[in-house]
C-alpha cells in the first residue's frame, strides 16, 4: 500500500484494471505494479509523459507505450487498461463508474519526486498549446509512431528516393507534427544572399521564429519535446528533428549578438539534456557520424570574436563548453580538413 495521498494542488490519475507485473512509469521513474495498484498521485500540475510495458507470464516485457499528460491543479484523470487492445484508454468519459478516490487512495503511488526532481528543468518550454500542436493525434507513442518525412531528417528522405519500388505511407493520426525548420529562399534572394544565410543560419532562425505562435519559446519547447520523445519515449526518428534544430541554432552567429538570452537558455536546455544521456548509449547512437562534435565545433568557434556578444553568454559558453569536454572528451579545437582552405599548385 502506498500513502501520502494530497488533491490540494496537486493531480491524481487513477489506473483501473493494470494487469500485476506492468511496468509502469511517470517522467523519470517506473514501477513493477502489485495486485493492488490503483495509480499515481500528487503529480505537480504541467506536462508529464506516462508510460507503461506488458510483460508476459514468462517476464518478457512489450515495446513501451507513453502517453502524453498536462495535468492541472486539483486535476483528477483515469486511464483503464483494456487487455485486448493492450493500451491504456482515457476513461474520463466513464467517470461515473469509476471508483472514487477515497476508494483507491492508499492504492496510489506519490509521484516521485526526488527521482523527478530535474523533471521541471527539462520541460519548462512545454506549453498545453504546444503539445497540442505536435503530439500525434492519437495521443501516444508507441512501436508505431513516426515522424513526418517533411520535418525529419534529409537522410531519410533519401532513403526512400533511392528507390521508386519503396512504398511508404504514413499513418497520419501516429505522426508527431513537428514544426517545419525553414529551408527556402525568396525568389528576389541574390546568390550572394544565398551564399551568406548558408554559411550563417541566421535568416532561417528569424523565419522560424516568426511562423511559430509564442516564437523563440516554441523552438526551445519542441528542443524539449524531441528530446523527450527520443529518450523516454523511443521514438528514434524524433532524434532527428532535435538534431536538426541542435544544427539550426548552433550555426547562428549573428543572432548570438542580438539575442544573447536565447543562447543562454539553449545552452541550459542542452547541457541538461546531455547528462540525462548514459554516456554508453550516447556513444552508440549519437557519437557514430560525430554530428554533435562537428556541431558544437561550429557553434563555440562564434564566440571566437567576442567583441558583439554579451558577457554572460561567453561565460555561459564556456562552462559547457569545459563540461562537453570533460564528460565526452571531445576535442573541439581540432581543424577539420574539410574546413581548411584549399591550396591549389600552380
């Protein structure tokens, strides 16, 4: 039995009908469930991912299905586990016969909130009106889920141009609706514009920016949201956007003189992110192209003139940069080849 049970200001879900042996978890905790589990209470009122994995008589768990949750204040939500369809099925619209709190609650789990503690920290730029607009229309990941061709990355795209025999259709209701990221020009642009905003994104930052309804706050909401879906959710191809965005943001250096809060705040974000990630699993699925070194590369040689950028970005800087360096061991000061002026015998 579990206690501790509060609805002050704080949510309640209640589980009706989990199978013992379920895995199941809120953000960045999970439990085994007992025969008397019955849900999860004192969850802070904000965005939480809910997830949970059948497991067989014989031990052998299912891929993790996650749910995405903005709880309010006082909020009383219930999900009822349907053993055919193995999901977990918003059951608001059968309230009345479910059992009441009083019933169920020294059957809650509290939410853990010591092994959540960071939770917030990784997730403050989620919004109601952001998840609204890019989770997938069924609410959930799972085995299924994708992201949409047009936002992922190029390399996918090319995987399925390489071939006109490849069919790939798309469920449309399983897709995370991620934003687009900019990629054209105006038709007055002149190649010497074009070659500039190549070099330094920053044209395509301000695009990006302007189409998204709360702007800079969205880009860093979806930064997290990919993020989340990527690590918790197992969602792979959400790794994708967030790389795409990580590129974006990182090949700015003119932005970095005009918006130096910005910067701060995606360094918080990214920083945060990057110690969430066991270090043996980042080596395997990120470190294998060294994208991120060639990334973090471009984006701290800005701030190799620092006469136009804020001091307190370039201390902010350079503590993750010192931090990079330190966990992954790095070498970001290396000249790529590929970087070096070509000389040409004459």
């Amino acid at each position: 039995m579990f206690s501790g049970f509060s609805l002050s200001d704080k949510g309640c879900l209640i589980m009706d009908n989990v199978p013992p042996g379920t895995e199941v978890g809120i953000d960045y905790h999970s439990w085994y469930t007992g025969t008397q589990f019955k849900g999860i209470s004192n969850i802070p009122p904000g965005f939480h991912m809910l997830f949970f994995s059948a497991t067989d008589k014989y031990g052998n768990g299912a891929s993790r299905t996650s749910y995405f949750l903005f709880v309010k204040k006082s909020a009383l939500l219930y999900r009822k586990y349907d053993k055919q369809l193995e999901d977990l099925i918003d059951n608001q619209s059968e309230e009345s016969n479910l059992p009441s709190i009083e019933e169920v609650a020294k059957y809650l789990a509290p939410y853990p909130l010591e092994q959540c503690a960071k939770w917030p920290q990784h997730t403050n730029y989620i919004n109601d009106d952001l998840l609204q607009r890019v989770q997938p229309l069924l609410k959930k990941l799972d085995a299924l889920t994708e992201v949409s061709l047009q936002t992922s990355a190029v390399r996918k795209k090319k995987v399925f141009n390489l071939d006109s025999r490849i069919v790939h259709k798309e469920c449309e209701e399983g897709l995370i609706r991620f934003s687009k990221i900019p990629d054209t020009f105006p038709l007055s642009t002149t190649p010497a514009e074009k070659t500039l905003h190549c070099i330094d994104s920053t044209y395509f930052l301000k695009q990006f920016i302007n189409s998204l309804p709360k702007g800079e706050d969205d880009i860093l909401g979806e930064l997290q949201f990919a993020f989340i879906c990527f690590l918790l959710g197992q969602v792979y191809d959400a790794f994708d956007h967030w790389k795409a965005l990580i590129n974006l943001i990182a090949s700015c250096q003119n932005y970095l003189s005009e918006n130096h809060e910005f910067f701060c705040k995606f360094i918080d974000i990214v920083e945060r992110q990057l110690e969430e990630i066991p270090e043996d699993f980042f080596v395997d699925i990120v470190a294998q192209n060294n994208f991120l070194v060639k990334t973090f590369k471009n984006f701290f040689t800005n701030f190799d003139n620092p006469e136009q950028i804020n001091n307190k970005l370039l201390h902010r800087a350079s503590i993750f940069k010192g931090k990079i360096i330190e966990r992954f061991h790095w070498d970001l000061d290396y000249e790529d080849e590929e970087d070096l002026p070509v000389v040409v015998d004459i």
